[in-house]
C-alpha cells in the first residue's frame, strides 16, 4: 500500500524515462504520456470532425464529443484505459499544458474582436444582443432555484446564480463565425448583424463572467470579492491607458510586405503571459489578462496577421483539443440518473433555447427584421462553443457547480450549438432569395446605352494595378451610363480558426466608398481603388468572399446574380515569372476558374496577367494601348469582339479585329474532315449579321482596324497570329467555332482557355501582351464548351443545390 501511495504522488513523477531497454514504463513519466495524450486527443478529434463533415458541424462540436468520449461517460468507464492513459498523477501537467494553451487562444479570441466595431455597433444589432443576454440571463437565475432545490444542494447561491445566468446567456463568437462562413451568411444582412450582435454579446458575458468569479472567492469577508473586482477594474483600466500605444509603435514599424521584427512579437507574448500572471494574482483567472490585451492590439496592418500566424497553429493544433479533453475527464454523463436528472436537463435545454431564440425574435421583429431573418437570428445567436466550456469549467473548478449539474450543462451547450447548423439551413436559405431574372447578361447587347456591370475577382495585390487598367479602358464613353464595377476579394476559408479575423474585411461588404466613415482604412487594396474611383468616372463596390476553394465558385456566381453583372472576370492561376514564362500561383485556382464558367449566370472572362498597363495605374490621358482581336465565329468570339468595341471608345485605344476565313478552293474533303458539327448555318448567319452591323459601326471610326486573312490551314492560322503578338492585350472568345479552330490542337494544357487562348499563353509563342478569355453567357452549355470543362474528378453538383 505504501508503494502504491507513492506512485500517486505527482511529485515523484519525472519529466522523461530512460527508456525500455533500462526497464522504465515511458507511461509512467510526464513526457511520454503528454505526448500519448496529444496525439490521442488530435486524432481523436480531427477523425470526429471527419465523420460531422457533412452534417457541417463547426469543429468546436468534434472537440467537445471527443473530449467527453475520452472521459469517464464512454472510454473512461474502462478503468485500466483511464489509469493507464489518463492517471490522477498526470492531470496536473495535463490541465496546465490546456490552460496554457487556452490562455493564448483566448489571445487569439481578442484579436478577433475589434473595439472600434463596437463603437459601430448599429442600435437594431446592440437591441439583439441585449436581449440575446438579458433574457436568458434572466431565466438561467430561475433555472438555478430549481437546480439549487435538487441537485445542487448546498452550493453558495450568490455566486451559483451568476454562473448559471452567464452560462445560459452565452454567444460563442469565434464559433458562430465560422459556422456563418461555412453557410456563406457572412457577408449578408443576417451575418453582419449576428457577428456585431455576437461581439457585444462576448464582452458582456467576459464582464459578467469577472463578476462571477470574484463572487465565487473563497474569502470569509465579502470584502475580498470587493478587492478581486476593483482590482480587475484596475487592471483593464491600467491595460487600456498602457497598452494601445506600445503597440500601435510596434505596428508602425512593421511595413506592408515585410517580415515582421521577431522582437516585437516575442515581447507581445511575453505580455501576455505577464497580464496572465496579474489576473491569476488578482483572483480573476490568467484567461482575462490574455484577453484584454488581444483586445488591445491593433488589428490593422501585418502586424496582427504576424502574431496570428505564430501562435495559431501550435495553440488550435496540438495545446487546445487538451482543453477539450481535460473538461471531459470531468464530464460524466452517467451522473445523471433518474427521471428527476434527465427532467433537469430537458429544462435546461429548454431555458436556454428560449431565453435566446425567443428573446433575439421579439426583439428582432420589433426592429422590423423579417420573420424568416429573425428566426435564423434566434438560432444563431444560441451557438455555444469553447467559451461556455470555460465558464462551465471555472465554476466546477471553483466550487460553484457539482458533477451532475456539470454534466448537464455541458450536454446543453453540446446540443444548442450542434442544432445551429440544420436548422438555419432549413430556414433561411439566401441562395435561393438572390435568384433573380435580369436582362443584360452579356456585353453584346442591343441596347448599348444602358450602364455596364463588372464583377473582377482577385486573390492578391499582384493583380491589382490590371484590374484597374481593365476598368479604365472599359468605362466607354459619357453617353452611356457609366460603369459599375464589384471588386471582389477571393479569400480562402481554411480550418484554421483564426480565419475568422478576415469577417472584419466584410463589415462595409459591397458598399460605396462614399457611405464609409471618413477614418483612414490602411488597406492598400481598397485604398488603390479608391484612388482611381476618385480619378475616374467608374463606380467601384469592394466585396470580399470567404469561402473554402471548393465552394468558392458558388458565392461568385451568386453575387453576380444579386448585383445583376454582365462579366465576371476572374484572374488565371498561373502568374509570370521574370523570364516571361507561366508558373502556377495555386492549382485549385484552376478549378474555381473551371466551375464558375461552367455555372455563371453571365459571361466570364479569365484575364492572363503579364501587366497591362505596368505596375501603376495609368491615367486616362496616358492610356496608350492596342488590343487585337481574333474572330473565327460563334458566341464568344462576338463578345470578345463586343467587348472590344466598347474598349475602343476609349480615346487611349487602338483595336485591331482580325477575321480569319477559310479559302474557298480548300478542297471540299478536308472540309468534311475538319468541320465542327456545332458551326451550323445559323450560327454562320448569325456570324455575317453581327460582323455587318459592326463594320456599319466603324465605318468612321479611326481607331479600330478590321482585316480579313483568307487561311488554308489551321498551321497558316498559327502563322498568322504569331505575326500579330505586338499588342497590349489579346481579347479572345474561349470557345471559337468553325472548321478553322477545328483543326487546332485540343489536346492542351488548359483546355477551359479555348485553343486560342491556350496558343496565346504558350511558352512558343512570344509575347508581353495580357490576354482576355471571354466566354459569352448561354442558359446551357453545350458540346467542346462543356467537355472543356470536365475535370478528371466529378464536378461538384453543390451550385445546382442553391
């Protein structure tokens, strides 16, 4: 018995073993069995979110099961599995190493909350969450008599009522960003409320959660919570008088497009484990130090996005499913026995459903939110996640809740959050409300005056000073209505979860820049098109999506609908490298490319960047460019040629319009041979009507160029343009039709660029010129147009869903 006494004994367990070749057991010391338990956890986990993947569950839910199926409820109940992997001896080191992890994600969780947008926080979203707090606060105190009645017994009722108010009052913001995000709410009406309401919701509950805490104190005099609290109001007091400007220093001297100083971000975390340690001092938990000041840190510029990046993957990844596990060893499910126990937990779950959903209803129909957007408001305002976790845990931990009302409070938050996801799913369905009928869905079009619509997407700043030189050379003239232009930022949702940082770019979403508060934006994107939209006659609307790179295709075809745009024009995944030559940028690029083509509800163009205009923009007095035009016939060679037009009434630009015909003493075999079935007469028809009408529309204009080449073969062709390779941009349909493009090799590289295209961009051919890909809209794609697109894996069927 003595030995077995010792051997509990955290204190005589050593970091590392000798090994088992010396006879040591590596699970009886710290190291080997922390490194056991991690990978346990992560795979555990990660295999859990696996399986909930298409039930799209936030990953917080796989985290939560995981760590409860670890735990006594499930794989615990087997006492050599829970003394051999997870012993009393071990648990020290094991909460340690969560906590530690858990302070700097709650780092993290402040870095995602921006003060200023607070300040913003409109009056319909402040009501929403006001009662998304006040009412389920209000019932989680009548909830805890009950509770007090039964089950719980003999805990101090002070702090008892608090802790369950704010448990039941609880909006986990991190996690209802990422579920936004993975239903593409985030950059509509019901997101941006749902996330400012969220936001505010998240630093009462931090307010409310202090005040439970220093309630919850073990002192004897009521004296000692009134210390705790004061001193807590003084520390953030300190923190905000301090803090702020230290690092606005730190991130004016971390520039855009350079590595940030190690020094800076070493010192910031060591400050955060600094105000760790004075809250811990205090009596008000490390977490709320590590909050504060991540709240603090200025979210504009690299050096947020730098911090994030150093701490986020090692913190999510390896420290914080611990967390997850190390509040499942104490959640046992089997504690709650009996009709008495399961009634609780029906009324808790309960409570804490309507307290939010009704509440944030009420409120919502009140400020004259429509009914469906206020149901789907309800449920997303009830998302629980890690933060309830914490609260939970800080309240066993203190004495406050026992197992059984644990437990149950655990499966409450495991519950409403896993509903949130469904349900709003059934209810609101905003793919489904943004389809609409519009007219203008191509550049050709009859009624030229009416104003043109362009949504350009790009994924970096390296397509930037393009675009702009695009949208300068497509503003036509002032007899038309103008051009609008949607600039949508493409941003890739990834697992990490700090991701959520980027649902502040989406706050002023698809906005003129004249309605933005007049407070300097650092954002050297929008602040590049601001500048030409202040120079030019173009109306420009920033956007940003954040979706992943397997649904991105989705959320582009359907702003283009909602925004009623005649072009998406999207950026090519290869970039040039110095020596001329294409390099690929990131391969699934190619496949968003390939599905908006195939599922756009308007015409599409790819732009191949080699720098049109160089890498400025170039002032519409400066505008000196040819642009060269080839035309074999069918729909896409027309609105490249329509679209070229419009160009040239730019008074910079010089269009040349080569049409390339068959020889008519080609012998009539290799006619039949070569022929492309879906060049009928009509479309030939078709083809002579528009190149009439267009040749009556140039007869007195000087800048546009057109010429005929009689070919007799598609290697003459090839001649041909490769004579035409001095211009500033190629204009080009994707899909060319006639016996001509026929004998052209299809077996390319790109076959979704057309062979045109695919010629254009090939290392034989020499040129700096960008090129423009234009696919022209038809309801139904059909024939080489398709079969194009077809990768080796099934195309997703996902749009055709919305």
């Amino acid at each position: 018995m003595a030995s077995n006494t010792t051997t509990k004994c955290p204190s005589l367990m050593k970091a590392a073993s000798n090994g088992v070749f010396q006879g040591d057991n590596p699970l009886d010391y710290a190291l080997p069995l922390l490194i056991l338990q991690i990978f346990l956890v992560v795979v555990l986990t990660r295999l859990l979110a696996y399986v909930l993947r298409p039930l799209r569950q936030p990953r917080v839910i796989a985290e939560i099961i995981g760590g409860v199926l670890l735990g006594p409820s499930a794989l615990g109940r087997n006492h050599k599995f829970l003394d051999t992997v997870f012993p009393p001896r071990s648990l020290t080191v094991l909460d340690t190493i969560a906590n530690f992890g858990l302070l700097f994600f709650l780092f993290l969780v402040g870095l995602e909350l921006d003060p200023r947008s607070l300040k913003r926080t409109g009056k319909k979203a402040l009501s929403i969450a006001l009662a998304g707090i006040s009412l389920p606060f209000a019932l989680g105190i009548g909830t805890s008599y009950v509770l007090r009645g039964t089950i719980s017994d003999g805990v101090s009722q002070g702090p008892f009522l608090v802790f369950m108010g704010v448990a039941l009052s609880i909006t986990a913001f991190p996690v209802l960003a990422r579920i936004l995000a993975e239903l593409k709410l985030l950059t509509t009406d019901v997101g941006r409320m749902a996330m400012s309401a969220a936001a505010v919701n998240d630093v009462a509950a931090w307010i409310l959660l202090a005040l439970a805490i220093a309630l919850s104190g073990t002192g004897h005099s009521p004296l000692v919570s009134l210390w705790v609290f004061l001193c807590g109001s003084g520390f953030i007091i300190l923190c905000i008088l301090i803090a702020p400007p230290i690092f606005k220093w730190m991130a004016r001297h971390c520039p855009e497009g350079e590595p940030v100083n190690e020094i800076y971000v070493c010192a910031t975390l060591v400050a955060v484990l600094a105000a760790g340690f004075v809250t811990d001092s205090i009596g008000i938990h490390a977490l709320f130090g590590a909050f504060v000041l991540g709240v603090l840190v200025p979210k504009e510029g690299p050096f947020a996005g730098a911090l994030v990046e150093k701490v986020e993957d090692l913190v999510s990844g390896l420290f914080l499913p611990l967390y997850f596990v190390s509040s499942g060893l104490k959640t046992n499910v089997a504690t709650i026995q009996g009709a008495q126990s399961w009634g609780l937990l029906v009324l808790v779950i309960f409570t804490a459903c309507f307290g939010k959903i009704v509440g944030t209803i009420l409120v919502s129909l009140l400020c004259k939110v429509p009914f469906k957007e206020a149901v789907t408001l309800g449920f997303l305002m009830n998302t629980k996640g890690l933060v309830e976790l914490i609260v939970l845990n800080i309240g066993r931990d203190r004495g406050v809740l026992n197992d059984q009302t644990f437990a149950i409070m655990v499966l409450m938050a495991l519950f409403t959050t896993f509903i949130t996801t469904p349900t709003v799913i059934a209810v609101y369905k905003p793919a489904q409300m943004a389809k609409s009928e519009y007219k203008h869905r191509t550049i050709q079009r009859k009624e030229p005056s009416f104003q043109l619509r362009l949504l350009t997407c790009f994924h970096s700043t390296r397509n930037i000073p393009t675009l702009i030189n695009l949208m300068e050379v497509s503003r036509g003239t002032g007899k038309r209505e103008g051009l609008r232009v949607y600039a949508m930022h493409l941003m890739e949702l990834s697992e990490r979860s700090s991701a959520i940082l980027m649902a502040h770019k989406v706050r002023k979403n698809g906005m003129p820049f004249w309605n933005k508060r007049h407070d300097s934006d650092p954002n050297q994107i929008i602040v590049a098109f601001e500048a030409f939209e202040h120079l030019s006659r173009v109306s420009i609307r920033p956007t940003t999506t954040i979706s992943a790179m397997s649904s991105m295709h989705i959320d582009i075809c359907l702003s283009a609908e909602r925004q009623r745009v005649a072009m998406i024009i999207l950026p090519f995944h290869k970039h040039p490298r110095l020596d001329g030559h294409l390099e690929t940028t990131r391969a699934d690029l190619r496949c968003v490319n390939r599905r908006v083509l195939e599922h756009a509800p308007c015409s599409v163009g790819i732009l191949v960047d080699r720098g049109l205009g160089g890498a400025s923009h170039v002032s519409a007095s400066n505008v000196d460019y040819t642009i060269t035009v080839f035309f074999f016939g069918g729909h896409d060679d027309r609105e490249a040629v329509s679209y070229g037009v419009l160009m040239a009434e730019h008074p910079g630009i010089h269009l040349n319009v080569v049409r390339f015909m068959v020889d008519p003493e080609v012998v009539e075999e290799s006619v039949r041979v070569d022929i492309n079935d879906s060049y009928t007469p009509e479309a030939r028809s078709e083809d002579e009507e528009f190149l009439i009408e267009f040749k009556e529309k140039i007869s007195n204009d000087s800048s546009i160029k057109y010429e005929e080449k009689m070919v007799n073969s598609s290697t003459e062709t090839v001649d041909i343009i490769r004579t035409h390779n001095r211009c500033n941009l190629f204009l080009v349909g994707r899909m060319p039709e006639g016996q001509l493009v026929a004998g052209l090799n299809k077996n390319t590289e790109c076959p979704e660029l057309g062979p045109i295209g695919n010629l254009l961009i090939s290392p034989d051919f020499t040129t700096a010129a960008s090129v423009l890909i234009v696919q022209q809209y038809r309801s139904q794609l059909t024939g080489d147009s398709l079969n194009s697109l077809k990768e080796e894996e099934s195309t997703e069927d996902e749009y055709a869903s919305h």
